[in-house]
C-alpha cells in the first residue's frame, strides 16, 4: 500500500510526477541531490529516500540507502556534504548522521523487509554511537564534530528533537532485531528532558521555524502542550494562505518547513490547520511536480532564484502520506507508529 493522491489537491499524476522528479535526480551512486550540479546532506538524502518509499519507488529508496552504507566512516559518521565529485564539506553533523535510524525504521514499516534491516543493523549501530558521543552531562547533544574529531561548543534544539526521534527508531530496530541498547533509552530520556525542561542549553534560534515546531514533530511535546507550543507563537511563523516562514522575521515562505509544520499539526491534533498549511503549499509547487525551494513575499519571487530542491518535494510527499494515511509508514512522525514509547529520565533535571 503506497501513496497514490490526495483527493483534491493531488492526484495520482501530481504524486508520480513528484516522485519522479526525485529518482530523476538520484545519481547512479544512489546519492539524491538537492538540484543537478549542487550537492546533498545525509538527512535530506534520506528524507527523499523515505518519499520514494511511500510512492512505490523501492528500488530507487535502497540505492540511497546502499550509497550511505558504503560511504559510512569508520566513526559511524557521514560528511556534511557531498557531490557527484565526492566530499565537500568534511564537517560530521550528528543529527545528518543519526537520521539513518529513522530511515530504515521508515523501510521497514513500507516494506516489511527483514533481511532489509539486518543488514542496515551495524550501519545504524554505528551511526547513533556517533551521535551519542557528542551527548555532554546535561542531556543535549552537541550539533557536530570539525573532520579532525574536535566538538563543535554548542548544540542546536532542532537538531536535538531530531536525533531524540531517530534514537527512537534505533530503538524500534534493536527491538526488532533482538538487540539489548538500554543505553540508548536512557540518552534518549536525558536528551528529551534537557529540550523540555533546560532551554538555555541550547544555542538561541528562536527566529526560525524548526526550533518551534520541532519538538512536537520529534514527539517530545505531545497533547496539550504540543498544541500549546504551536499555536502560541502561529501568528509569528505563519502567513496566513501561504504556509510557514523559515524565520518568523522574514517573509519566506519555504514548501519543506510547510510540510513538516502540516504534520506537527497532524500530530498534535490540529488537523484542520494541518491540512490548511498542505493545501496552501500546493502555491509553490510547480508544473512538473517539483517544489520551488521557497518564495519571498509579496513579490512572490523564489528564492534562491530558479531553485527547485529534492528535499522540498520529499517533505511534500511524506506530510501527503501522513495526512492520507496511505503507506504502512504513515503515523511514524504523527503517531509513533512502531517506536518505543519516548522514555523519561530517572535523575534530575538539568537546569
């Protein structure tokens, strides 16, 4: 069962062409650019593998996921960047390296594919003892790490509620599998109690969108307080018949935060703005399924100009799965769906 359309407001050519603009651009590595001749970071490259899952594009879902097994460090970790050419920027990014858990959770629940699973197992393993090296005493996880191994000094909110979701897959993997990693509930527990009780451990960036919606997307802030959060500062990050502002003090409007935001909505239980905020992305779309990267208002012109990105077209495609609940793996950013219930910490807060 795959996503096919979204009664209308896509169809299911809107949702084949949309697809198909991704796979066009996947390399013959696997690896998924942004924009032919640009480059690509391992989070969204698995965020277009997810998409490509849940529109029946298999194959081309495990050659992304074959390009990430084979280029792995020995760390566990994946560069920052990366072109058709090979490495451009060396920088280790720990939630870009964490969110392979969640990917393969994600083909996991499409797919139901075992064998699948066990042979991403040492890929996953690997990848959260990177990030969870970067874990300090307060719970928050340090954003990355310079090529020569030295900490980058702060860690990022976004990136936090990202990874605490991913170590949750790892979880929902281990489980599977039949592996014991009591550790990774406890970092998990630490991690969600320091980005719900310890803001200041957090470098400031409370003019951008992510940092507000992504605790509720990473379901760390659930129910009431989920609802809360979002609807206390919409007003800020919302323009109203076009979506969700990447930083509440400019008017640009990008289809990615959009998408995301519509299922943090989702997740939260406010379906009807959930919905809203997808119908009103459907503005930047454009006629051959591509997403515009985004648009500045009110002149309405994109920007950067002529930008089109994969990752923007992949986020559309997996809110459409979310709020159509078509693919097996449409409740895994709104309802957990296969992942341990998120642990609480057993020590103090960290204030």
């Amino acid at each position: 069962m795959y996503l096919r359309e979204v009664p209308g407001l896509l169809s299911p050519a809107d949702v084949t062409a949309t697809a198909e603009s991704i796979a066009e651009w996947q390399l013959d590595s696997g690896l998924i650019l942004w924009f032919p001749g640009g480059h690509a970071d391992p989070w969204n490259h698995v965020e277009c593998a997810m998409a490509l899952d849940v529109t029946g594009y298999r194959a081309a879902a495990e050659r992304a996921y074959d390009f990430l097994a084979g280029s792995q460090r020995s760390d566990g970790s994946w560069h920052r960047y990366y072109t058709a050419d090979g490495t451009e920027e060396h920088k280790l990014d720990a939630n870009c390296t964490a969110y392979v858990a969640c990917g393969v959770w994600h083909h996991y629940l499409v797919t139901g594919d075992r064998g699948f699973l066990e042979d991403m197992w040492g890929v996953v393993d690997s990848a959260i003892g990177f990030a969870l090296g970067l874990q300090q005493p307060g719970g928050e996880i340090l954003w990355a790490r310079h090529a020569d191994g030295t900490p980058w000094p702060f860690a990022l909110l976004t990136s936090s509620c990202s990874i605490h979701h991913s170590l949750r897959a790892a979880r929902a993997v281990a489980r599977e599998l039949g592996h014991e990693r009591p550790e990774w509930a406890a970092a998990s527990a630490r991690l969600a109690d320091a980005i719900r009780r310890a803001p200041a451990a957090f470098a400031p960036k409370d003019r951008w969108a992510m940092d507000w919606y992504y605790p509720v997307l990473a379901g760390i802030l659930e129910g009431r307080s989920a609802r809360r959060r979002l609807t206390d500062r919409w007003d800020g990050f919302v323009l109203e018949g076009w979506g969700v502002r990447c930083v509440s003090d400019r008017d640009w409007i990008t289809p990615a935060e959009t998408a995301e935001c519509a299922m943090a909505c989702l997740a939260a239980g406010l379906t009807t703005e959930a919905w809203q905020l997808f119908e009103w992305s459907q503005r930047q779309r454009d006629g051959d399924g591509r997403y515009w990267t985004g648009t500045v208002l009110p002149q309405e012109v994109r920007f950067p100009a002529g930008e089109r990105a994969s990752y923007s077209a992949a986020a559309q495609l997996l809110a459409a799965d979310a709020l159509s609940d078509s693919s097996p793996a449409a409740g895994l950013f709104t309802r957990g769906t296969g992942l341990p219930a998120p642990a609480r910490a057993t020590q103090p807060a960290y204030r």
